[in-house]
C-alpha cells in the first residue's frame, strides 16, 4: 500500500470514480427535475459519508472522538465558501451576473444557521460537561433537533414550495445545458445504480488514500485537522464539480441547492448518527469547534447572509467565498 505506483492509480481510479458520479448524477437530475436530482446526490453522498464517519468512531483511534465535528465543520466550509465561491467566480466570468431565487437559498441558510450553532457552537459554551462536548441527555436532544430540522427542510423543498428551489428559467434558447430533453425510464435507471455504485467506490478509494494522506501530513508537519478536510474535500468532490458545472451553464440555483443541501444533509444525518453511536458504544465525541473557528463560521454565514440577500450575484461575491475558504485553509495548515 506504501507503494507509489498503487496510490497513483487509485488516485487515478478516484478520479474516475468523481467524473462517473457526475456524470450519471446530471442524468438523473435531468430525469426527475429540480429540486429532486439535486437532493439524491446530497443525501447518497452524505448517507456514505455518515458511515465512512461512524467506521472511524467505533474505531478507537487516537482523534477519533473530533472525527464527526472536523467532517461536518470542513463539509460546511468546503461547500458553504469553496463550491459557492467557486461557482459564483466561473459563473459570474462566463455571464458577468447569475440570477437566483431568494426564497429557497434564504430558507437552506437559515436552517444552516441554526443547525450550525446547536451543534458546533453550543458544546463549547455548555457547563453540564468538562470541554467542548454535550451530556448524553444534550446529545439526544441535539440529534431530534438536527433530524427535524433537516426533515422540516425537505419535506419544504420537495413538497411545500418546491418552486423556492426551481432553478430560474434562461431566456437563451440555444443554451444546450438548459433545454435539454429528459432521458428515458431506462437509462434514468441505470444512471441511477452506477450513481450510488461510483459514490461507493469514491468513499472507499478515499478510505484507502487515508493512510498516505496521514503519513503526508505528519511529514509535513501540519495539524491533523486536515487529514479531516482532505477526506472531505475528496468524498464531497461528485457534489462539488457537479455545482460548478451547474453555474457555468447558468443556472445557480442548482448550484446552492447542490451546496447548501449538502451542508444542512451533513448536519442533519451525521449529528443524530453519531449522537446514537457515542451513547449505544459509549465512546467520546467531541463536538464544540474552537475560536477561531467559530470567528470563521460567523464571518461565511455573514458572507451567505449578504450574498443571498440580493437574488443575483456576480464575481465580487464569489472572490469573497473563496478568500473566506483559502483563509479557512490555510489558518488549518497554519493554525
């Protein structure tokens, strides 16, 4: 496994596996329309993610306990400023200005906002425990809030007002990423098995590198928080690609509905997940994020917060994103 030549092609089989994802996830979106195809690629991407989670909890090891708290916070900054900031930066330099519905990014960061502080926040200022954790009683509390949240928010998405999550209709007929026909009951099917199949093999390929990804951290001498957000960043690279592909064909609100499901999904199937693990196992979980990141966390929901607030953005908006997750990156590596 310490050989070059095997992590080179199972990097290369990553690749693979992230491009297939995309590709069969696009079909399927095509298939079952907006909102619907964006929210199987959150909860399948998440629901692999929550397990790859609870395999290293019940591990034992040494940071096991941080696991859930360094996955979900790296998901929200990967998604929340990386993909956002990314997507609005192409797709503001291809269109010069994307339009969005207010409605539906304003309901996801709302609850994200929420969800966020419960469980992030709250842990570190709590008296009933020593440190940044909750008592079982919190915890099982914490874990309802999160799953009805959650549920609350897709039962808003898909039924309520679905149309607050319709992407905004372009006027330009001739784009081919837009007026596109839906493909038949077959290959909607299809896609959708290889889908679930390539999410798989992503989690376990990125399982595998885990490993080199650990010895090329100790040997740079980083903190072991980005072990955490390099497994993120790979296990959430099907959702990320497929949201900047979206904006580069105009249509933005696929591209938050890809970002911000995927960080209210994370919250919401991983918390409740854990929460039952750490009672049922009796393991440690530490919850509550630092300082500084909490100061990181207040300054993207602020960010979120203004970028939403107008129903259109440009590339301003998303250098904002990105500069917010570079300073994310780089105060990880350099904490």
């Amino acid at each position: 496994m310490d050989s070059p030549l095997v992590l080179i092609a199972l990097a290369v089989l990553l690749v693979a596996a992230v491009a297939m994802a995309v590709h069969h996830a696009e079909v399927v979106a095509l298939k079952v329309g907006e909102p619907y195809g964006t929210l199987i690629l959150a909860v399948c991407v998440t629901v692999i993610e929550v397990a790859l989670i609870a395999a290293v909890m019940l591990s034992g090891n040494v940071g096991s306990e941080t696991i859930a708290r360094d996955a979900v916070f790296a998901a929200i900054m990967i998604v929340a400023n990386g993909v956002v900031g990314i997507s609005i930066l192409a797709g503001g330099i291809r269109h010069h200005e994307l339009a969005f519905r207010i409605e539906g990014s304003n309901s996801a960061l709302t609850v994200l906002i929420a969800l966020a502080t419960l469980t992030l926040v709250l842990p570190g200022f709590t008296t009933s425990s020593a440190g940044p954790t909750y008592i079982n009683s919190q915890l099982i509390f914490a874990g309802i809030c999160s799953l009805a949240l959650y549920g609350t928010f897709v039962f808003i998405q898909t039924v309520r007002h679905r149309d607050y999550f319709l992407p905004v209709e372009s006027t330009d007929l001739t784009n081919k990423a837009v007026h596109v026909p839906p493909p038949s009951h077959q290959r909607a099917a299809r896609s959708g098995a290889l889908l679930l199949g390539s999410l798989i093999v992503v989690v376990v390929l990125a399982k595998a590198l885990t490993p080199a990804i650990e010895q090329l951290v100790t040997g740079l001498g980083a903190p072991k928080a980005l072990v955490g957000v390099m497994i993120a960043a790979l296990v959430l690279a099907p959702e990320s690609i497929a949201a900047i592909r979206a904006a580069l064909a105009n249509r933005l609100q696929t591209s938050l509905n890809l970002a911000l499901g995927s960080a209210l999904a994370s919250i919401g199937l991983t918390i409740p997940t854990v929460a039952v693990l750490s009672i049922v196992f009796d393991r440690p979980l530490t919850l509550g994020i630092g300082p500084v990141d909490i100061i990181l966390l207040v300054l993207t929901l602020l960010a979120s917060i203004t970028t939403i607030a107008g129903g259109k953005t440009a590339v301003l908006q998303g250098a904002v994103h990105l500069m917010i997750f570079l300073a994310y990156l780089f105060l990880t590596i350099v904490p």
